[in-house]
C-alpha cells in the first residue's frame, strides 16, 4: 500500500468503519470500505458521484454494504451452494502492507492493497483455502482501476472452482433515459 500520503488517507467512515480515501491532484476521489473491500464511492475530477450508492445502505457488518462496487467470491449469483454473491462481500478485509509486486503500472500514487484470506469458520460451507488480493488504483486522470488476484492456499494441493464479478453499481442521473451499454477495456 502506498504509506499515508496527501493521495492516501486511512479513516473512520460511516458507523465508524475504516476506510480509505485515494486522491488525485485534480480532484478524483474514491473511498474504500475494508468492510466487504469495497469501493463506495468514485468522483470525477468536476467532482460528480459515479456511482450510485443505496439510501438504504446500513454499513452495519456483516451485511453488505448497498451499492457501490461489491467483490462477488467464491460465487456470483446463486448458482452454487453459498449465499448470492459469495462471502467476500461481507467479510472485514485487511490492508495488504507487502503485496507481491504488480506487473502493471505503478505510476499510479493513490492506490490502496488489500487481502481477504480464509477462516476457519468459512471453511465449513467453503473447503478451501485462499487469498484474495485486490488493488484499488486511482490514475492521474480519475481513471478507477481495480485488479483482483486469487491464489488457491491449500496444503494437501487440490485445486477448487470459483466465480468472481466487480458487481458495479454506476449512477445515473436520468434512469428513463439509460440504455444498455457495454463495457471496453476490460481486462481478463
């Protein structure tokens, strides 16, 4: 993680959960929420929301947080055994302070790392063990970017199946008027 700078700032949020906030020098923003590793909110640089976030959004852990962009692991949707949209969603992730180098670029100074790892209570509805890896970048240009890495933890080396989505919820100021879109420049 980049250390606590004027582009990095680690605080209490709504509820007092910990959160990050990532700054760019011409205005972009984007907060993230260890509770779920989710991102809450992203600014342009005219400072607009874009995304929407729930009015009804609790921030009261373990649920998940409304809105936004959720990290759907081990299972998007309800196809599987496990609730919709998996458990990482809901889970408390920690800051990453020595991840494993990036191939991308590091130019980037706002930018927080963060790791979600098995426990012992997931193990029993989910028998494998993990590490989920995600950074959130902010670019010099307001440009998110998020890039997950996962990496199979177990001992006795068996390999498991999983699903993973950014369920993005992006906002929009006139819902009549959307269309559908499709997405570019995804990576993966």
């Amino acid at each position: 993680m980049a250390s606590e700078n004027v582009y990095v700032e680690h605080c209490k949020g709504v509820n007092g959960l910990d959160k990050v906030i990532l700054r760019e020098i011409r205005g972009s923003s984007a907060e993230v929420y260890l509770d779920g590793g989710q991102v809450t909110s992203w600014k342009n640089e005219f400072r607009e929301q874009l995304l929407f976030l729930s009015s009804k959004a609790t921030f009261k852990p373990p649920n998940a947080i409304r809105g936004g962009i959720q990290i759907c692991f081990p299972q998007f949707g309800t196809i599987g055994s496990l609730e919709q949209h998996g458990f990482a969603r809901n889970r408390l992730w920690s800051v990453d302070r020595d991840p494993p180098p990036f191939p991308a670029n590091t130019s980037h100074r706002a930018f927080v790392d963060l790791i979600l790892r098995h426990s012992e209570e997931e193990v029993k509805i989910w028998p494998h063990r993990y590490e989920c890896r995600l950074r959130v970048a902010l670019g010099p240009g307001g440009d998110l970017m998020l890039t997950s890495r996962i990496r199979n933890t177990n001992t006795d080396g068996k390999s498991f199946t999983f699903t993973f989505a950014y369920h993005t919820y992006f906002s929009v100021t006139d819902i009549s008027a959307s269309r559908r879109t499709r997405d570019t420049g995804l990576f993966g």
